[in-house]
C-alpha cells in the first residue's frame, strides 16, 4: 500500500481509479484513506495533492480513532450481556421440549427458552431477531413517553413514530411528519435517546440543519452535544 510521510507520521492510502472522476477527491473514515482519482492522475500528482491535505487527512484519522468499535457479535450463549438503555443485562438459555424459542426479560436479566434440539451455533440467528422485537416493543412505550414529555414546553409532535433498522442514521424525519427511530439507539443510555428523539422533534419545525436548526434542538434538550459526542463515540457498540 503506498504512503506519504509527514514528520514521524506516515498516511497509508489506497487508490480507486476512475474513468468518470475529473478531478481527485480523498476519502478518510474508519478503515482509512483512500483517494479516488482520474485514470491519468500519476503517482506523483497523487502524492502531491496529499501533502497539501496532509493537516486535514491527521485530523480527520484522530476523529475516526476515538470511536469505540465492537468486533465480537453476541452469540447469545448463557452467561453474555445484552445491552438495554445503557446498561448490560445477563442471559440466561434453558433449553426445552419445545418447538418455538422465546425471550422475555425478568428480574432484572433476560431469558430466553430454546428448542432442546438448537445447536449453540443457532442462537444467534433465533435469538437475536427476538431479542430485536422486544427492543422495538419496549422503544415504542419508552420512545412515547419522552415525546409526551418534551411536548409540556415544545408544541410539535410527530403524527407517526416507527422504530426499525436503519444503518447510516439514528433517526430521521419525513416531510409529512413521521419519526423514524434506530431500533439500535434504545440499547443506549436514555440521554442519547433524548438527544435522538429531541433531534427528530426540532426538524419538524426546521427541516434542515441550520442554525434555526440547533438553535431549536437546543431549546429542547440543553444538552444535546453531550450526547451527541457519547453517541459519536459509542455508537458502534451498539450493533451488537
């Protein structure tokens, strides 16, 4: 992989070459740099266009590296932790004469009853998906709660809410007022959750992300860019 030096610093990088591209662009996320260039850059233009972003490419690799990641998906075997509203909660297995697997939590742990016959290899694809479903239940009465609760001081309210996967966001909001919901954020603490639900509920009045904007979430949670940063940092760890 080819790099540049800068001090004792040295920035690897990967080239993407394209027919399309007229001009090269640089890339930096958590798995690195890569630059996307036009199939005539040379070498040497690349290299050049590098050391003069080389101050940005460090800053931006700094930013990546402070976020937690989690590299080691529950098997939901007895004994592992499951996250809820920040916190991790012990499994417990019993295996039984039955045909349906089931999940509930109680006393403060979750349990879940398996078929006898389910190799420990099968958890996960049984359990996780409900493990899912008791999250968006739980999310649905948490997630109503906290709107009733920002709405004695702030007058919108979403005419829908809905709790689902979604990838690149924790939540988003639709132009004829819907909220939509990371099923993932109710695995956080509930200030993160406030923070997510408040973001929502301020684009209902701004739709983008102006100055009105954070000035309108800030009315509404304080202390959102707490949050904001827990959730920049951690987030990874909640796609368990």
């Amino acid at each position: 992989m080819p790099s540049i030096q800068f001090g004792t610093d040295v920035i690897s990088y990967q080239i993407n070459y394209s027919a399309k591209r007229k001009n090269l662009s640089i890339q930096v996320d958590e798995n690195g740099v890569t630059v996307i260039a036009p199939k005539t850059a040379s070498e040497e233009e690349i290299q050049s266009i590098l050391k003069q972003k080389v101050i940005w490419i460090l800053k931006q690799q700094a930013y990546f590296s402070e976020i937690e990641h989690y590299e080691n998906p529950r098997k939901f075997l007895s004994g592992e932790k499951l996250p809820y509203l920040g916190r991790q909660y012990r499994l417990k297995v019993h295996q039984e004469a039955i045909e349906k697997a089931s999940f509930i939590y109680r006393q403060g742990r979750f349990i879940a009853y398996v078929p006898n016959h389910l190799p420990e290899d099968e958890y996960r694809n049984t359990l996780y998906p409900l493990y899912k479903e008791w999250i968006i239940q739980r999310g649905s009465l948490i997630a109503a709660e906290r709107i009733k609760r920002f709405q004695q001081f702030y007058p919108y309210s979403p005419k829908k809410v809905i709790i689902k996967d979604q990838q690149q966001r924790w939540g988003s909001c639709t132009a004829n007022e819907q909220v939509l919901l990371n099923w993932h954020i109710f695995l956080a603490p509930m200030s993160a959750i406030d923070y997510v639900i408040a973001h929502e509920l301020a684009h209902l009045k701004v739709m983008d992300h102006s100055n009105a904007f954070w000035e309108t979430l800030a009315m509404v949670y304080p202390e959102y860019q707490v949050s904001k940063e827990w959730l920049r940092l951690n987030g990874r760890k909640l796609y368990i």
